[in-house]
C-alpha cells in the first residue's frame, strides 16, 4: 500500500529542460494560458528543477514533483502532485486520486489568480518540507 503522503519520483530533471520550450512553441492556444503559472512554478525557488514527463511540463524540486501544466481541446489544467493535502481555501482543487489534484483554466474565463499563486507556494513548500 502507498502511504497517501509518500512522494512521486520522476528520473531525470533539469535545471531547465529544453524539451519544455518546444512544448510552449507548438501552436496551440492553451498552453499560453498555463505558461505564466509554469514560469511562476519555475520562479518559486533555485532549487526548482523541471522535466517534460508523460508529455506535460512538470516543475520539481530535486527529483519530486510538486506542479505540472498541460493543454487539452476545451481546456487547459495546472496539477499538483500532493494535491490532495494542499489547503484550498478558494475550491479550485478537483480530483477523487489519492494524491494528485488539478484544476481548469478555460480561455476567456478570469482565474483567481492570487489563489492559484497560493496553491503553487503551498505545493512547492509542501514537496519541499517532505524532502527535508
């Protein structure tokens, strides 16, 4: 049995992968929806390393993942690896998983944008405490 706490594990991160770039280049609406949150990912601390993993850019610290972004037909999605323990005063979190939460950005739709800010710093703060 996996303790619901336990910390996922990705291979290999970088400091910045370029894999990810390439990713943000195709031309598809969505995913400049989630660039801002990625780069606010990637700004949360040096110790933020990234990998492209099951095709969605994912930020980590060391090997663990605590965010990742990805694009789909009708909506784009921020997910957190430890979501399932992240406080979420605001509601965005969906997800029944063990662990893993998300939530939805759609174009032409405003996000709350400082609690989802909030849910990054606490995602990040999270993997990082459970490393130590």
């Amino acid at each position: 049995m996996i303790r619901p706490d336990a910390l996922f594990r990705i291979g290999s991160t970088w400091p910045r992968d370029p894999r990810i770039e390439a990713w943000f280049a195709l031309t598809d609406p969505l995913r400049w929806v989630v660039r801002p949150w990625f780069d606010r990912m990637r700004a949360c601390g040096g110790d933020v390393r990234e990998a492209l993993h099951d095709g969605c850019p994912v930020a980590c610290v060391a090997d663990a993942p605590f965010g990742c972004v990805n694009a789909f037909t009708a909506h784009a999605a921020i997910g957190f690896f430890r979501g399932a323990l992240l406080p979420d005063p605001a509601g965005l979190l969906q997800g029944t998983g063990k662990r893993m939460r998300h939530l939805k950005l759609r174009a032409g739709e405003a996000p709350d944008e400082a609690a989802i800010a909030a849910l990054i710093t606490r995602a990040y703060d999270d993997v990082r405490r459970a490393l130590a």
